[in-house]
C-alpha cells in the first residue's frame, strides 16, 4: 500500500532546459481515464501548446476552457485521471499549470506513478469524446485493475497557487531515480487544470537491444538530450530528436537569418554556398556508441532550409561538459571527430549518410551538428550501436566508401 498523500511545498524557479516533457501529446502521451470530464475534457492537460482563454465561448455544458475541468463535485469522494507517458523513463520535475483556472482551478493535488509492463496491461476502454461525460462503472472496473491507488506518491497533496491568469505554473521537483511509465493526477476535490508537464528524460533498457539492430542514440525518448546551441529563434532543437516524424515546421529546430550574409551569394565548385557564418546545436546522446548512419531530414521547410551541414562527435566527460556548457561549447578542434563531411542539403527531404566512422571502437558521448549558414531542420537520427555492444561485434572490414541517399517527402 502507498503511502498516503500528505501537504507538500511547492517548488519554484527551476531550470528544465534539459528536460522533455514525457506525457504530452506530441511525445505520444495519452490519457486513459478520468473520474469526469464535465466542463473539459483531461486530454486538454497533454496538450503540447500553451493554455488560451477565450472569453465569449461557451460549450452546451458552460464556459469553455483550455485545460481539464470537472464538475463541482456533490457526491463523496474527488476526482482524479491516469495518464500514459509517451516517453518513459526518469521524472524530474512537475509543472502544474492552473492558467486561466481563476475562479475554479483544483485547490489541492497530489501526483502517483508506476512503472507497469505494457503486456501486461489490461484492456482500457477507448475514451472518445468526453465533454459532459463522468466515468461509467465499467470504466471504473476497467481501471481499478491497475490498483492505482496503490501507486507511489512522487508529489503528496498539496496547496496549488494560482498566480496570474496567464501564468500559473506550479513546480515541484521529483527525487526518484526509478523509471515510471503511468502517471495518476489526483484534485481535491474537484475543479480545473490546465496543463500537466511531465518533465524528466525518456530511460531504454540497453540490455535489451538487439546487437544486429541499429539504435538511434540521439532519440529524445532513449534520453537523448540538446546540450548547447547557437540558435533556436523559431524552433529548439530538442524538436529534431523528437518522437516520430516531424508534424511541421514548429515541430523542427529552426534559425533567425544571418546577418553576416554577403549581399551577393556565391557558389564554390561543389555547388555549397560561400558564407562566413553558422548555426549548430550539440546533442548529449543517450548511450556511447558508434554511430554508422545519420539521416537528416528537412521536411517542411522548403524555402528556409540550410544549404548545408556536417555532423561531428566526441567523448566528453560529465565534467567536461559542464566546462562546455559554460564556456558556450568553445571545444579543441582536435577533440571533434568527422563524421559527416560538409554536405549539401535540399528543402523538403530526407537525407540518408553513411556515417565516416572507420573503427567499431570509435565510440562518442556527444554529436553536433552543424548548419549552414542558417535556416530550419525537422528531424536527425543517429543510428548505430551502444558501446558495449559494439565491443561485442566481430571487426568488420572498415567501408571507405561514403554514401548518400534521399527520400523525397510529399
């Protein structure tokens, strides 16, 4: 049995540059189940933009609002919802958005989690459309099979704060290292959220991959993480080691123009742009590894693509990259092995390379990727092998040849 909730602190001015936000909807997160949905629906929590209010909209149930909002409550009891993170692995911190919940937002919560085998899950009826809905019994008896009452607390009950109308966030940091795949939210008793951030880094069992199957060892949902960039005016670059394809061009890390552009353009004699300047971001990836293919994709972004691009790596110590971050990633030449050679880029496509790695053993912690001189990339995917699978591969004769190929996108 988990211990009961009892009052908590909340917890303010965090930095989560790092963290992803493993339960929304962009990731894959999905809600299955809600004790009521009266006013709003709970998936509105796992919403990946911003909470609005729109002032003169009203539903047939009442006003309308962005987040999850139930009825007042007149029967013993409180209501509460059970969420599947999209990205599973380690929580490091809440954010309990109360946004323009100022009349009626939940009072009180409390946060439970478990780490459940997808096999072995029961069979969740599909939601549908939940306005003006509360939970049937069969719901009910459909959930209760996870016994989620018995879940962990990583936040016990307590006080929310509403803050300003447009910006009450509520953050609580989480001190568990174990790996969680299903979130319960409980309000007491009742009322409204806006949004529900689960922020923390996705976990993959390394043990469990298959030797001869590549791996992506930059996916943000293995624990791939942006440690630095030079620029992310329209779009992070956390985005291109999202889950999935890319939805659009929001969903891609993209630049401001140059302003060190020349004011004539000219080609060199391989067709790539002569600029002094450009743009790049570096990635902490999941699991040393070698890394044998790099797809690069620019899907959506037809006239705001780079020219072109090269892929680099290195092994950094956790120490040696906080000395980076701090020096804003100004590293030795020497410490960056190529991997990608400077290459041109077309709009609109994936790009496939074979990576330069010549040895198994050139094992990297860390790849940066380099655009020129500026502009938008939806997707990068550095497949290959974790390093101590690749110990364990016999020596393969090294491919000297490098390739390229592309698949056009619609």
């Amino acid at each position: 049995m988990a211990d009961a909730p009892k009052e908590g602190r909340l917890t303010r001015f965090l930095d989560f540059t790092q963290l992803t936000d493993m339960a929304s909807e962009s990731v894959g997160g999905k809600i299955l189940f809600a004790t009521d949905d009266f006013f709003a629906p709970a998936e509105n929590l796992i919403k990946s933009d911003s909470p609005c209010f729109k002032e003169c909209e009203y539903t047939e149930f009442g006003k309308w609002m962005d987040g999850w909002e139930t009825r007042r409550k007149r029967i013993p009891g409180h209501d509460w919802c059970v969420l599947r993170l999209g990205i599973q692995g380690v929580i490091r911190a809440f954010d309990v958005d109360v946004s323009y919940f100022t009349g009626d937002y939940a009072p009180r919560m409390s946060i439970q989690a478990a780490n459940l085998e997808e096999e072995k899950l029961p069979e969740i009826p599909e939601r549908g459309i939940r306005t003006g809905a509360a939970a049937t019994p069969e719901e009910f008896e459909a959930i209760a099979e996870l016994k989620s009452d018995d879940w962990s607390y990583l936040v016990p009950m307590t006080e929310l704060k509403p803050g300003n109308p447009a910006s009450g966030h509520n953050y609580f940091l989480v001190n568990s290292q174990q790996r969680w795949t299903h979130i319960r939210l409980n309000i007491f008793p009742d009322g409204g959220i806006a949004r529900l951030r689960v922020l923390g880094t996705g976990q993959k069992d390394w043990t469990a991959t298959d030797p001869k199957e590549h791996a992506d060892l930059v996916a943000i949902a293995f624990g791939g993480v942006c440690v630095g960039f030079s620029s992310a005016k329209f779009g992070h670059p956390n985005n291109i080691i999202g889950v999935g394809g890319a939805k659009s061009m929001a969903d891609g890390w993209e630049t401001a123009r140059r302003l060190d552009r020349p004011p004539i353009l000219e080609n060199d004699d391989n067709g790539i742009l002569l600029v002094p300047g450009c743009e790049w971001a570096v990635f902490r990836l999941a699991h040393p590894g070698v890394i044998t293919r790099i797809e690069i994709d620019t899907k959506y972004f037809k006239g705001n693509a780079p020219d072109s691009c090269k892929v680099d790596g290195c092994v950094l110590t956790t120490q040696e990259e906080e000395d980076m971050i701090k020096q804003k990633w100004i590293l030795p030449a020497h410490k960056w092995k190529p991997l990608l050679p400077v290459t041109k880029l077309s709009p609109n496509q994936s790009h496939l390379f074979d990576s330069l790695t010549l040895e198994l053993q050139d094992v990297i912690t860390h790849a940066r990727l380099t655009i020129v001189p500026d502009g938008g990339v939806s997707r990068l995917r550095l497949r290959g092998f974790p390093s101590s699978i690749c110990l364990l591969r016999p020596r393969e004769k090294p491919m000297m040849k490098f390739s390229v190929g592309f698949k056009a996108n619609p």
